[in-house]
C-alpha cells in the first residue's frame, strides 16, 4: 500500500507534517481528517527513504505495571466516546502520565499513528506490553469502527482479571504473614536463646533428656552448617524454576497442581474461568470461534489445559464440535463441557460462557475463603506445635534439677 507525505494544520499557528498509509490520495485526505486534521498538501512518497526508523522500546514492558494498560484502555476508550481525535488521546495520556516509560511508550504509539500505521500495529511494537489478545481485539475495533467500546471492552475484561488476583492475594496475606512469623521466631530461638541455654546445661554434668539433646543438635548444625542450608535451599529454588520452564518440567508441575488436593480443585476452575472470560470477551467482539481459541490458548498458565484446549482446537478445525470435543478429555468438568455444547447447538456460546464464568469466579472465591480460614488456625496450630516443643525440651533440664535437689 503507498504511503503519502502530508502537511495538516492542527491549530491556528501548528502546521504538522507527517506520513500516512492509504490506498488512495482520497483515504489518505479521509484518515487525516480523521486524525483531527486539517490536510493543506498532500503527495505520494517513498516511506522507505524519508521515514526514520526509531529502536523497539519493548523493553519497558518489566517496569509499566499491568494496572497502567487498564487506565491506559479505559482513559482512551472514554475520550474516542467524547469525540477526541486518536493522536490527541494519545498526547494527553503521554502528558498527565508520571511514568517517564510509560510517557515514552505512548509518545512512540503517537509517532507511529501519526505516520499513518494502524493503531494495532504501533501497539504490537509492545508485545510484552500488549499481548496477542489486545492486539487482535484492537485490529477486530478498528475494522468495524468500535474501538471505543474495545478499550471499554478490554478494561473491563482487565479490570476483573486484576480483581481476582486482588482478591486471592489479599486472602494469603495473613496466612504468609504469619507463617513467615512463626518461622521467623523459630530460627530465633534455635540459633539465639537455646546456645545460651545449653551452656548452662553443661555445667550440671547430667545426662540431659531426649528431646533437650534433640534440640540442642538442631541448634548447634543450623549455626555450623547456616550457609549450606541456605546454599541448597537456593539451589533447589534454581533448578525447580529452571526445570519449571522445560516442557517436560511445566507438563510435571502442571499436573501436580491439578491433583492436589482442594489447591488442585481451585487452580482448574481459576483457569477454566480465565479461559471462558477471554473466549466471551473475543467473540463478543466478532472474532470468529475457531481464531478466538487460538488467541486465547497462551492466556492458560497449565499446559495440561493447555494442551487439551489445542486438541479440541484442531478437531474444530475439522468440523467437529467443540464442546464434546473438550468432552473426552478428563480434565474438564462435565457442567463446562454441557453448558458448551448447549451453547453451540443453540447459537448461544457467549451465554453459556458467561455462564461458566460466573458459576466458576463464585465457587473460585468460596474456596479462596474457606481455605484462609482453614489456614490461619493451622499455621497457629504449627507454629504453637513446634514453640511448645522447643520451650518444653528447654525446660526439661530444669525440671531434672528440681527433682534431684529433692
């Protein structure tokens, strides 16, 4: 497709020039309109030679939060409803933002629309950023003239994503919180009060009891061998990790995860969720079934799921039904795969989606519940366990004097 070179009067005293790719010098005319522009010369143009081509800056994507994209989806979506031209959306998000990354990057998605790329494309420069889902959703908006209800669409969608994770976090804080204090004052007491102790206990040139003599072993390896327990804890930690990104190793873990219990249980219904919310959102948007479960695939964290999900991807493709596709695999529940299969009988797949959406987010949260509740009294549980413990193997010594002065 050519590209045209334009000068467009944006004020009273700001001429801008820029490049625009069109099929013709009249869509051109038409898209610089668009842009808010008043087009005062146009002419065709080599993009190549005149357009100077500015570094990827995809390596921002570690420092700009994901909370930032759904403001980012949600401001915007909110000044195209207001009429607000795309290029000074853009300018105004870059100016009020304090993130000097984030200002960066909408400044380079500014240049490239300017220049006459499609606002998906200058988005897809950020794929760390802007994954394959916000990218097809954006492409779907701007050919059929709905972005502003796409950026609605995406922050919602966004918006409920980073709720459940909220929610999830918020509920393990406790528990960790305290966990992270039990152990905390269990080192503490081994490797700094119990020394102190067993010097006094020398000197009494008694037998001391099992559990004393237990102790006192515990606590004299974790001050003589402290670094290799930290050593191999780090070890174990960089080769679960490493092996966690094989193939063979996310297959492993990801089936652990589905066989534990009440975790096991929780972590399908969080994915089969995630999965159901993402299919809806992708075919609420006109994007047709079979391409939308291809976007959706990467958005599942376990590759059992993941795998059984491409399965059924490519039976689609050969004209089977979806829903009892997902059937003769085990893992998926049989309330998921009947409410699918109903829905693509009927021609109602969004309904029942969002069906399965519901039903599984509430049952997701109950069990978050339930499970922090069972948490805290076990982790007070352990902890006065293993306190009590230390503190009577402490006292026993103590006990032994007092009934030998007797």
């Amino acid at each position: 497709m050519p590209h045209y070179k334009y000068r467009a009067k944006k004020g009273p005293d700001d001429i801008s020039e820029g490049f625009i790719e069109a099929a013709s010098e009249r869509e051109a005319i038409e898209k610089i309109n668009q842009m808010g522009l008043a087009p005062l010369g146009i002419e065709q143009a080599a993009i190549e030679k005149t357009q100077k081509k500015r570094p990827s800056r995809s390596f921002v994507s570690g420092r700009i939060k994901s909370h930032d994209i759904t403001i980012f989806s949600r401001q915007l979506s909110s000044f195209m409803k207001s009429g607000i031209p795309i290029l000074r959306s853009l300018s105004i998000l870059s100016e009020q933002s304090s993130n000097t990354r984030l200002k960066s990057m909408f400044e380079d998605i500014r240049q490239d629309v300017k220049d006459g790329q499609p606002l998906s494309q200058a988005l897809s420069r950020f794929p760390k950023i802007f994954n394959a889902l916000y990218i097809a959703m954006v492409r779907t908006g701007e050919e059929s003239g709905t972005l502003a209800e796409v950026f609605a669409r995406m922050a919602d969608y966004r918006q409920k994503q980073e709720d459940v994770i909220s929610k999830v976090r918020m509920a393990l804080l406790y528990p960790i919180l305290m966990a992270f204090v039990a152990l905390g004052t269990i080192v503490f007491m081994l490797i700094f009060v119990l020394p102190r102790l067993t010097r006094i206990f020398s000197t009494l040139g008694e037998d001391l009891p099992t559990a004393t003599q237990i102790l006192i072993t515990i606590s004299s390896g974790m001050r003589t061998w402290w670094y290799w327990i930290v050593l191999a804890i780090v070890l174990l930690f960089l080769v679960f990790w490493r092996q966690s990104k094989t193939k063979a190793g996310a297959r492993t873990l990801s089936t652990l995860k589905l066989r534990l219990p009440i975790l096991g249980n929780l972590s399908l219904k969080s994915e089969l969720s995630t999965f159901s919310r993402t299919l809806e959102l992708l075919i609420k948007n006109g994007i047709p079934v079979l391409k939308a479960i291809e976007i959706t695939v990467p958005t599942i964290n376990n590759e059992i799921i993941r795998q059984e999900v491409r399965r059924s991807c490519k039976d689609l493709e050969q004209g089977a039904s979806f829903g009892k596709s997902l059937k003769s695999s085990k893992v998926f529940p049989a309330f998921m795969v009947n409410l699918l299969i109903i829905g693509e009988e009927s021609g109602r797949l969004e309904e029942a989606l969002s069906e399965i959406v519901a039903s599984y987010e509430k049952e997701t949260e109950e069990a978050v519940q339930v499970m922090t509740t069972l948490l805290e009294p076990l982790v007070i549980l352990f902890m006065g366990v293993v306190v009590g413990f230390i503190v009577i193997a402490m006292l026993l010594p103590v006990f032994q004097i007092n009934v030998m002065v007797r």
